[in-house]
C-alpha cells in the first residue's frame, strides 16, 4: 500500500475520532456567556478591580480635558491676548495633569495585570477540579490532548481580555462618549460633519463579526487535533516504532499541523481587514475636519453665523485624533472578545457537563466497612446499545476471595468498575454492607477500595512519592512496611537511590513486573477493606508472581478481594470463582468444586495447561 493510502486511511480514522469530540459549537454571540465569564472577577470586586477602575477614570478625564486647555485657552486666550503668565500657568497645568496621568496608568496597568492573572488562576483551578470530577463516561469519549487544550490554550487566551481587555473597553467607551459630548458642545455643525461616516464604519464592522468568530473558533478546533495528535503520538512511540510507521505518523502530523497553521492565518487575515478600515475613516474624517473646519473658520472671521475659533479647531483636532484610536481598540478588543467567546464556548462545554455518577445532597458517609459486597439484578451497558451485564445477581461475603473468569468482555471488569462506582448499573442495585452505593459519598466508598490494574500508571517523582499517593500522610516506614509485604523492597534497594530513586514519567526507567510492585505496595499502603486486582499479576513473571501470592495471603486476610485473571493459576485458592459469559454468571464455586463439574471453569483450565505444556 501506498504512503498517500496509508496517511489517508490514518486521516479518516483519526479525524472522524477527533471531530467526534471536539466539534464546533454554533451559539450565537451573547453578552450572558461572557457576564459569566466575567463573573470570575467577583471575588475582585472589592479591592483590585475597583483600584483599576479609579485610576482608569482619572486618566480618562486628564485626557478629556488636556485638549480643551490647549485649544480654548491656550490658543484663544493666552496665545491671542499674548498673555505670558496665563501661558506659563497652562503649561504647568497641563504638564502635572500629564504626570496624574501618567502614574494612573502604571497603577492602573500593574492592578489589571494582577486581577488577570488571579482570575486566569481560578478559572483554570475550577476547570480542573471539576473535570477530575467528571465520571469514567466523559474521558472515554475524549482524547487527554483536548483536554489538555481547554484547560491551557483556551484558558491562556483569556489572559489579555481579562488583564487588559475588560478595562480597556470601560475605558474606551467612556473616552468615546465624552470625546462625542465635548464635540458636539464645541460645534455642533463640524461634529456632525466629522461623525456621519460612522454608521457606515458599524454597518461594514458587524459584517465581519460572523466570519471572525467562526475563524477563531476554526483556531481551537485545529489546535485541538494537533494536541491530541501529538500526545497520542508521544506516548504510542514505542508502538509506531515497532510496527515503522514514522513516515506515516510524520505526514499525518504534517498534514494536520498545515490545517492549524492556516486556520491561524485565516484568522489574522480576518483581524487585519478591521484596523486599515479603521484608519481610511481616519482618514475621511481629517479630511472633513480641514475641508469643512476652515470653511467655518473663515465664516467666523467674516462676521458669517459661525462661532468657531482657531482654538476650538484645535481642539478639534486632538480629539479626532484620540476618537478613532478607541475606535480602533474596541475593534480589536471585539475581536479579543470573539477568541475568548470560542474559548469560553469549549470551557464551559466543559464546565456544564455533568458526572454521570453523581451524588446525592446528604449522602451517607461509611466508615469500618466490612466487605460484604451484592448485585441484585444489575444490569450495564456502556453504550445503551450491548449489554456488558444481564441482571446478574451474586453475592461476596466480607473477607472472601473471589475471582472473576471468562474469555474477553464477558463482564469482569464491568463488575469491579460498578463496584468501585466508576459507573453506575443502568438497572439493578449494587450493595456494600446493605448500603446502596448510590447513596454514598464517592469519597468514603472509594477510601475504602483499592484497584490494581493491569497497566500500572506511575507519576513523576520518586518510589516513596508513588507507593505514598495510596496514603499521602503515610511515614517512610509505613512505606517501606508496604513495599517490604509485597517484595518490592528488594528490586528498590538496588537501586542507587534507593526509595529516593525518581522515576520518569510513566516510570520508564522500570520494568513491567516492577512497575505492577510498586502499585501493590501503594494499594496495600491504603489499607482498603475491598482490593480489586484487575489482571494485575499479568505482566509479572512466574518467581514474581510466586512471591506476590504468598504476600497476598497474609494481606488479603480479613479483607474482601475480587480477582480479575486470564492466567487462571492465580486463582486456585480463591474462595469462589465466578464464572461469567457475555454478561451472564454460568457458574460459580471453589476450584475443586468447578473442576469436578466439569463444566466452562474445566475447560478453561484444561485449555490453559494445555497450551502452556504446548509452549
């Protein structure tokens, strides 16, 4: 097959998968979306936003009236009556009033900048927390690098309307309303003039909102897919490497870094058309200022109806230069608000999703649980569509051993995820001590658990760090204690630094079977009263596992564990072994009792040995 077919196999597969989840949202542009994004700066509201609004004010009104001084008084009074003193005592005036300017804005600046970058803070907090509160459901429909993007690139492109942006459009728009009061006071007949090109700007400036938004909000989109690109791509080198599809993965990675570079292009290109607009009208609005102005002048000086003066001119002049730059600032920061409308279009996509495990007001806190665990007709589906359980009804007495067998989506590891609540059962009820789950906190039910999986996810920093994230106020001893129970200690004492040693990310610098140890060593460490081993001795070696069983013994008395193994040597002494096809139980009992039935649970072991006499 071809490299084209190849790549283009890979697009179809991978975009369909990152369309699926990251889709563009069509809502209009609405004032509610973003008073709510604004409302993270309430706790603000009494101290910095305040102080940025009073520095904001006073370096408005500095501006408003330095033009006046310097064409009504300077020009008409002490320039005109050549009056020297009155000339000596507007310089200072307008020089101190500069300086008042001057140091509002720097404070003005240095409390925006704080109160965005705090709010940009809570923001991302309260995104986080509440996507780690998001049930199993919601991360397998999304890829980590779409969410990586939310909670980074989307929040990072709200820091400029947040430390600049929210107050530069109070600022700007009251700049803008008294420069057009002061106009039109001064002379009425030239700021009529000067401002008739006005609803022509607005007519042509809302034509483009549409495609801007629809632009940046393309931005996300494709930024999106290559982050998850290139996450999928980090993390699966290994698979990429072995099966040599690097030239495959580098065109894919070409192809969708193209589409982000030029959905980025097409949005600068749609931001560039507004400015130049903005400064034609400048331009016609200079024009009509020297045309009409001197028109009115020479009428003045003529004895004509005309009031204004050279100093009004003047005067006319500053502030039609200081009226098209917040012009043109509120075009850009209508354009910072279209990016933060995308962005804050996927965050709160993100924000209003709800668990679809929730929990309800008052739930039950437990506390020394025994382990009796039941299902009373529980049925599941992930999908509404197969059914992983058929109203299976079984029952795990605290302390027992209970193993879970059958080939491949038979259901095992839908039971031990309904246990620990992952999901809820689509009907039926799933006890714990004759409490239902569903009316029990997350957080008492789930200290009371600890899974093993089969691929062990080790975090950066060191063993005592990984093995401690069971119990975090656990001491070293109790660490050691742990490891010691489950034979850890003796591959970690070798190594140079010994339960210092800092593991990479993913722990690469460990091998499988050491890895599966030290996440034993972190669920005992927890001292859950239910342990649910999800093929956890999968990838360890025979002597390894050995060693781990005869550890398991001693720390899995008293508790209730539940077994999930393919390698069916590993379940031999559990008190029951269920025996679960397609959803459904067809058997259950020791192993002695199962062999002698000579049913499913027998065949599989014969199968089992027979392969590995085989091998």
């Amino acid at each position: 097959m071809s490299l084209q077919k190849k790549v283009e196999m890979n697009d179809n597969v991978k975009k369909r998968f990152y369309y699926s989840v990251d889709q563009a949202i069509e809502k209009p542009f609405n004032w509610k979306q973003m008073w709510r994004l604004f409302s993270y700066m309430k706790p603000y509201s009494k101290t910095l936003l305040p102080l940025a609004i009073i520095t904001m004010l006073l370096a408005t009104a500095v501006r408003l009236i330095v033009p006046i001084i310097i064409g009504k008084y300077v020009f008409d009074y002490a320039i005109a009556e050549q009056d020297m003193n009155l000339l000596t005592q507007l310089a200072i005036l307008i020089t101190v009033l500069y300086i008042v300017s001057y140091v509002s804005n720097a404070f003005r600046i240095r409390w925006m900048n704080m109160l965005g970058q705090n709010v940009i803070y809570d923001l991302r907090k309260h995104l986080f927390t509440h996507v780690q509160s998001l049930s199993h459901r919601f991360f397998d429909q999304r890829s980590a690098g779409s969410i990586l993007v939310r909670i980074m690139n989307d929040i990072n492109s709200l820091q400029e309307l947040f430390t600049n942006g929210v107050i530069n459009l109070l600022m700007d728009f009251m700049l803008l309303v008294g420069i057009v009061v002061i106009l039109f006071a001064l002379s009425p007949e030239l700021a009529t003039a000067i401002l008739i090109i006005l609803p022509i700007m607005f007519f042509i400036s809302t034509s483009l909102r549409r495609k801007i938004r629809r632009a940046w909000q393309d931005v996300r989109i494709k930024q999106s897919m290559l982050n998850s690109h290139l996450n999928e791509s980090i993390q699966g080198v290994r698979v990429t490497q072995s099966f040599t599809q690097e030239k495959e993965n580098m065109a894919f990675f070409d192809r969708i870094n193209t589409e982000n570079f030029e959905s980025w292009r097409n949005a600068t290109k749609q931001n560039a058309i507004f400015r130049p607009f903005v400064e034609m009208s400048n331009a016609i609005g200079t024009a009509i200022l020297i045309w009409f102005g001197a028109y009115l002048i020479q009428s003045n000086l003529q004895g004509g109806t005309s009031t204004l003066t050279i100093g009004v001119f003047v005067s006319f002049a500053f502030y039609l230069g200081m009226f098209w730059e917040p012009i043109s600032r509120l075009g850009q920061l209508y354009n910072m608000l279209l990016v933060g409308m995308a962005s804050s279009e996927r965050i709160f996509e993100f924000l209003d999703e709800k668990p679809n495990v929730d929990e309800k007001d008052h739930a039950l806190e437990i506390d020394n649980v025994r382990g009796e665990i039941e299902f009373e007709e529980v049925e599941f589906s992930y999908d509404n569509k197969r059914t992983a359980l058929n109203k299976i009804s079984l029952k795990m007495e605290a302390g027992q051993t209970v193993a879970l067998v059958g080939h491949t989506g038979s259901g095992k590891t839908t039971i031990a995820n309904l246990i620990s609540r992952f999901y809820d059962a689509t009907g039926g009820t799933v006890k714990i001590d004759g409490y239902n789950i569903r009316d029990v906190s997350l957080q008492s039910l789930r200290s009371q658990i600890s899974v093993v999986l089969q691929d062990t996810f080790i975090f950066s920093g060191t063993i005592y760090d990984n093995i401690r994230f069971g119990r975090p106020s656990a001491t070293d001893e109790e660490v050691k204690a742990a490891a010691e129970a489950v034979g850890a200690n003796v591959f970690i004492e070798k190594l140079k630094s010994g339960y210092e040693t800092e593991v990479e990310e993913r722990g690469n610098v460990l091998s499988v079977g050491e890895r599966q140890l030290i996440s034993f060593a972190r669920a005992l460490l927890a001292d859950p009263r239910i342990i649910i081993l999800d093929e956890a001795t999968a990838s360890i070696d025979t002597e390894t596992e050995v060693q781990i069983q005869n550890a398991l013994k001693k720390l899995l008395n008293g508790r209730t564990a539940i077994i999930i193994a393919h390698r069916l040597s590993t379940i031999r002494e559990a008190d029951n072994i269920i025996v679960l096809d397609h959803g459904n139980i067809m058997e259950q009992g020791n192993h002695d009792k199962l062999m002698e039935h000579k049913g499913i649970y027998h065949h599989l072991v014969k199968a089992q040995f027979t392969m590995q006499d085989v091998g």
